[in-house]
C-alpha cells in the first residue's frame, strides 16, 4: 500500500506563478470568458461582424475551460507525486499556446485554434508524464487521472476537429462534440471532485469512503459517461442523456455521499450541491425534450459546470493564499452568485426556447454573466495575487 504523500513538491526557488500555475490560468480564463461572452452583444450591436456560433463555445470551453482545468492539474499534480513544479519554461510555453489558440479562435481561424489548443493539452500532458517517472513509486489518485485522461479526450477531439476528421458522419460528429464540449468538462469534475468534494463538508456525519472503492466507482462512471455520448450520437438523445444522469447520480451516492446527505455546512458546500443538481436537471431535460437539447445545455454549461468550476477555484485560491480565514462558511456574495447564475442560464436558454427573445436575451445572459465573473475576481482576485505565508516568512 502506497504511504499517504505530505502534497510538498520540490520548487528549487521556482517562482510562485510557476509553481502555482493556477494563479496565471485562472485570471486568463476569466479573461478568456469575457471576451468569449462579449462576442454577442458586439455582434448584434453590429461591431462584430461573423456571427459567433462557433468562436464563442470553442473560448468558453478550451479558453476558460481548459484555463481553470490546466491550472489545477498544473498545481496540484507535482504535489501529489512530490516531484518537481512545473519550470517556468514549462508554464511560459502551455500559456504561450493557450493563448493564441484563443486569440486565433477570436480572429475566426477555428482549425488552426483547434490545433494550437490540441497542442497545448499535449504539452501539458507531457509535462505531467514526466513527474510520474521522477519518483517513480507514487501515482496520483484515480480521479486526478482521470482529468489527465479527459485532457487527452479533449486533444484527440481538438485534432479530429482541426483535420476535419469530425466529418465521416453526422454520428461521429455528434460523439466528438459531446466528448470534447461536454466531457471534457463534466469527467475533470467527477475525477477532482471525488477528491475535493468531501473537503466542501468537514465534519460529516458517516463512514468515508476507502480510496480503492472510490477510485472504482470513478472509473465505472467514466465509461458510463462515454457510453451515454455514444448512445446519445448513435442511438437516442433520450437513451444517453438518461444513462448519463444515473452515472452522475451513480458518482454523488458511491463516491462522494457527503454530497446527498445531510446539511451544508456553509453557503459554498450548498452551492456546491445546486451546481451539481444543474447538472442533473440539464441532463433530464434534454432527455424528457430531445428537440430543446441546445437550449438546455445552458443549464448544464452556466448553472452546473461553471459554478462548480469557480467554487473548486474559489477553494483553491483560498486554500494557498494568507487570507484563507475570510473565507468564512456563510457567505451571502456566493448565495446571491448562485441565484444570479441560475437566472443567467434561463435567460440564455429562453433565447432558444422563445425565438422572438433570442437578441435581447442572448445579450442579457452574455452582460450578467461577465459581471458574475467580476464579482468573483473582487472576491478573489486579492488572493490569486497574495503569497502564501511561508513565501513572506
């Protein structure tokens, strides 16, 4: 049996936002989400011309996205083998593509942003592989391994996109773009989220689970997962969107039950819950009204993953900052987030539900949301820039 790590990496004098690269990524995404967002209101203003169907998803997910998910596993990987941080070099050169795959998506070269991003989930893969073979006898858990796998997911979908691979069939263009919008996103949240969710409700009641069990029941969920994407592309949207709400529900009863059982302990481990519960509902939905399924991804991608992605990011900024004790368990910022980002979904997906609101309500949701992503950074942006205390020791 492996002995517990101490989550001390060997940083050498690397500089903090090397060695925390969380603290680069996480600001770019919320860079990369207001721009991303902003795309509709400039172009029904008439300031943008092309109509951002395809740019905005591609910044949202593989911009703010892959911005928050390379900043965790950029943190948080060498910790658990204890190896080295990421270099400079290393975190110079995956910012230098998430960049400008960004910046190309912005300038409506899809296929070329498509392979820069696939190039910065290689490169970040390849980073990480090379801390498992500097220890050598430790592994990180089976939910940190799982995101790793989700990043390859993505970059062999960013590929298939980029070469036009996607096109052999109206199927396997469905599959891909569920595997690389939607798993891309939810497996990095089951997988982290078997580790981190229990540390959203210190203190609960009842047995944890061992490790060995959780890890099975992670893995078992994530080919469910996959499953429900090719049954949703092959079979039926009903089938697969039905077959992914049981995996998730299958994930909170095996995995993390502190999840289901008893009551928060605070205003985050509650909104936790509703991010979760979004992502459940957005499933439902799409399975009872399979003609809606775009207009309900909203509940999926705004109330479900990116209020569970900003509150993991919320934690981890936290958790490495000297001003974690004002993260207090009450907090009535993060309530009223929770109910504004809920309303930010429905506006968005009444844009689609009710045609004759499309414009202004497309603007509404894209202005509310950048302005959630303001009030986090207030709330946060002190301490993704503030060292740790033993940095000003």
């Amino acid at each position: 049996m492996a002995r517990v790590p101490n989550y001390e990496a060997e940083d050498d004098g690397v500089p903090l936002w090397a060695s925390e690269p969380y603290r680069v990524f996480f600001p770019a995404g919320i860079l990369a989400a207001t721009v991303g967002l902003l795309l509709w209101p400039l172009h029904y203003l008439g300031w943008w011309e092309v109509y951002p169907a395809i740019q905005h998803p591609r910044i949202m997910i593989f911009g703010f996205g892959a911005a928050f998910v390379f900043g965790f596993l950029g943190t948080a990987w060498p910790r658990f083998l204890e190896s080295r941080v990421l270099s400079p070099a290393e975190v110079f050169v995956l910012l230098l593509l998430w960049l400008a795959s960004q910046v190309v998506y912005w300038l409506g070269s899809i296929a070329v942003g498509d392979h820069l991003a696939a190039g910065a989930c290689l490169w970040l893969m390849g980073s990480l592989v090379r801390r498992l073979f500097q220890k050598g006898d430790e592994l990180p858990p089976p939910g940190f391994s799982l995101a790793f796998l989700a990043v390859a997911f993505a970059a062999f979908v960013l590929l298939a996109f980029g070469f036009q691979w996607n096109l052999r069939s109206p199927e396997w263009d469905h599959f891909l773009r569920l595997c690389g919008y939607q798993g891309f996103l939810l497996l990095p949240i089951l997988g982290i989220g078997s580790y981190l969710v229990p540390r959203f409700f210190p203190g609960a009641n009842g047995k944890p689970v061992s490790p060995g069990q959780r890890g099975k029941v992670v893995w078992s969920v994530a080919a469910l997962v996959v499953l429900s994407f090719w049954l949703e592309a092959y079979v039926s949207i009903w089938i697969g969107n039905s077959v992914r709400t049981v995996a998730v529900l299958g994930w909170a009863v095996g995995a993390v039950p502190v999840l289901v059982k008893g009551r928060a302990p605070g205003t985050r481990p509650w909104a936790l819950r509703i991010g979760m519960a979004m992502i459940c509902v957005a499933f439902i939905c799409r399975a009872i009204w399979p003609l809606q399924v775009f207009a309900f991804e909203h509940f999926l991608f705004l109330g479900g993953f990116t209020q569970v992605i900003l509150l993991v990011a919320d934690r981890v900024a936290t958790g490495h900052s000297v001003v974690a004790e004002e993260a207090k368990p009450k907090s009535i910022r993060w309530r009223w987030f929770v109910w504004l980002l809920i309303l930010t979904a429905a506006t968005r997906a009444t844009a689609d539900l009710v045609p004759t609101t499309r414009v202004s309500h497309h603007i509404y949701a894209a202005v509310l949301l950048v302005v959630l992503f303001l009030i986090w950074w207030a709330d946060n942006g002190k301490r993704l820039l503030t060292f740790r205390k033993e940095e000003e020791s």
